[in-house]
C-alpha cells in the first residue's frame, strides 16, 4: 500500500518475480530494487547490522513507536480497514493494527 506518486524499494528480491504492473501503473508509482541491504553501525561499544539495532532499540523500549499505529480495528473489521488503508489520505492513516481478543 503506497500513495499515488509514492516509492516503492523491492528489497532482497526473489530470481523470479511476478507481479502485476497495473496497480504501480495507475498510481504512478516508482519502484528501485535492492538485491542486498547490510549496513553496519556502532552502537554501545559494538559494530551492528542497522536493522539489529532498530530491533534492539524497539525491544529495549529505547524508540518509542505508538505514535505510529493511528487506527485499531477489531478483526472481524479487516474488510474496513484495508479499505481505509487504501485510501489512507482520506482517514489520515499512518499505520493500522488488528486488536486480537
């Protein structure tokens, strides 16, 4: 799900692909591809691959990221939600989450 003029990055992508243009065609969508993504930073005395530090970050309650999730939906509510995630513009969406009882 991505805005009309958005970008999309295909990361570590399979040899083959299929994938249907006409959603990417019709919002004007650009897509870059990534076959490989490792970048490594220091952190506490150490070098790390950045996306162990984005998940040590999160797990140590060092990021504080529910400001992001603006909408929870109830399950049974998925047909509603991925239509407002379809036109998140319109609702102000950033990132939506299912509410499991």
């Amino acid at each position: 799900m991505t805005r009309a003029s958005g970008r999309v990055v295909l990361v570590g992508m399979p040899s083959t692909l299929r994938l249907d243009w006409t959603p990417i065609s019709v919002k004007e969508l650009k897509v870059s591809a990534s076959w490989a993504y490792h970048h490594a930073e220091e952190l506490d005395g150490r070098m790390q691959a950045t996306f162990d530090i984005a998940l040590s970050l999160m797990n140590q309650g060092r990021v504080n990221l529910e400001w992001m999730v603006t909408h929870i939906f109830p399950l049974e509510e998925y047909k509603n939600a991925f239509e407002m995630l379809g036109k998140r513009g319109n609702y102000q969406i950033i990132k939506a989450a299912f509410k499991f009882d």
